[in-house]
C-alpha cells in the first residue's frame, strides 16, 4: 500500500500556497459525520434569524511566507446550520466585504446527506452574502432581526475578522442584549474583535469559559503532518487567555460548552454536538416564544 504524503499540496492558484497533504486529510477528514439523526418535532416560528459571519478569505500567510489556503470548514459551518434551519430559525450570511464565502471544499463530507443537503440549501447566500457594513446598523438595533450571531471556524477566520471593528459592534450588541454568539474550532478568534482600541480590562469575556482548537496541536501535529505549510502568524488560544479567557480543552473530542449565551466547540468533531446545544438552547429560550 502506497503510503500518503505528508507534503502539503501546492494550490497552483496561487504563489507558494498550499493545501494540506493527503496524509492529513486522511486522518482529519471523513466522508460522513456524526449527525445522529436529530430532529426538532416543535420548531420555532417566530421571526428572529441567527447572522452567520463568514470569511470571504481563502489565504493565511505563515511566518515562514507560505500561504495556507484555507477558509471556512464545511462540516463546522453547514452543519450546525442544519440544526438551526431543522429547529425554524433562518440563518443569514454576511461577509465583511460581500464577496463569496471561502469553503474549504476538501473537507466536505461527500456522503453526508444533511450536510450536502445543507450546502445545497444556502449555496446561492454562500455566494451571494450580504456585505457586514450595509446590515450592522439593523443588526444591533432595538429591534434586531437577529437572535444571534453564528462564526464557524476553519483558519481562514484568522483573516480580517479578528480586527473587525463591525465584528467588535456585534460582539458588544449581543452580550449586551443578551443574545447568543456561537463559534466552534478556530471561530473563537472571532472573539479577539472585542479587544480592539479597548482596555484588557474592559474586555467583555474576561473570565468566559471556552473551547477553542488547542494551540498545541497548530504549532504541533498541523505542521508536523503537513496540514498547515507552516507556523500560523499568531495563536487563537495564547491570544484569547491573554485576555482572560479560560480555555477548557485540551484535545479535541468534539467537547462543547455553554457559559451564559456564549456556545463554543473545541472542532470539527464538535459541530454536530454544538449544533444541538444551540438548537435546544435556542428552542428553551423563553424569549423567543
């Protein structure tokens, strides 16, 4: 049996990019997930949406002047919207620039039908998002059409949106009006929006409890096994606790947790159990009666 390359592929779409290595795809990706069958018999029927923020970014550029060609995973993004969608809550996609979303297609399931069904579902706002800017306005408005907000991960969130200052108003929007900010993996970053032109310690998720991609495997096993064509620019975690954020995993099982209306997942493996924690959550809800 031919052994795989750990040798990160060129993507010939652009200079010195790369893709992760066929090894690395063997061991982090799968044709189907762990979607367990999960329905929501009493879905709601109000008219508040979730506003999906997604990178329109395909490339990160590593210290060593490689470029990762990454974007949003599939499995972290369409499948906790399936449960949004299953539980009657209509997702919104928005873009900082309006420009496509950036999928990074090699990691989409194939044989997963509530996945691809998804996709299918949403492919025209994937390619057609609203541009951020044009909606903020509504968006953190006293009437906000929107419940919460929704950043999936993948690295390409590493770009831009972490020093988003329209980010940074939605972030403030909702833990001040007690509405409900979901990110898995490296979504989290995300969060790093909050900081900007701020004081640490006016940070608002200072003492939030997260779980976030683990450091140790970015600067580890992602390099060592060519998924990444080299070190990342910056760290999510080491960034987030040095705001004082409390980081719970340490690998990733798929662990998911909620403190107050901040749901996190520590990666792809968690995207089916933190769709579920954020459908249910949303459903118990009280106020979105």
């Amino acid at each position: 049996m031919t052994e795989l390359s750990k040798l990160p592929t060129p993507d010939l779409a652009e200079d010195n990019a790369f893709f992760p290595s066929p090894y690395s795809l063997s061991q982090y990706t799968s044709s189907k997930t762990d979607y367990d069958g999960t329905t929501y018999p009493t879905p709601y029927t109000g008219n508040k949406k979730i506003l999906m923020i997604a990178t329109d970014e395909r490339y990160i550029l590593m210290q060593n002047g490689k470029f990762f060609s990454t974007g949003n995973h599939p499995v972290e993004m369409l499948l906790p919207v399936f449960h949004f969608d299953a539980a009657g809550f209509e997702v919104e996609v928005a873009t900082l620039s309006g420009n496509p979303v950036k999928l990074e297609m090699w990691a989409m399931p194939n044989e997963d039908k509530a996945v691809l069904d998804t996709y299918h579902k949403y492919a025209e706002k994937l390619k057609n998002p609203l541009q951020l800017d044009d909606i903020l306005t509504e968006a953190i408005s006293e009437n906000s059409p929107y419940a919460g907000i929704f950043i999936p991960g993948g690295h390409g969130v590493l770009a831009k949106i972490p020093e988003s200052k329209a980010v940074k108003q939605l972030l403030a929007w909702a833990v001040k009006h007690d509405k409900y900010v979901i990110t898995l993996c490296h979504g989290p970053a995300s969060l790093l929006a909050a900081a900007v032109d701020e004081k640490p310690e006016n940070y608002i998720f200072k003492d939030y409890e997260i779980c976030v991609f683990p450091d140790s495997l970015d600067q580890g096993a992602n390099i060592e096994i060519g998924y990444m064509p080299g070190a990342l620019p910056w760290l999510v975690g080491e960034n987030l606790e040095k705001l004082g954020v409390k980081i719970l995993n340490k690998g990733i099982t798929g662990q998911v947790h909620k403190d107050r209306k901040l749901l996190t997942g520590d990666s792809p493996l968690a995207s089916n159990n933190l769709g579920k924690l954020a459908a249910e959550t949303l459903l118990a809800d009280p106020e979105l009666v």
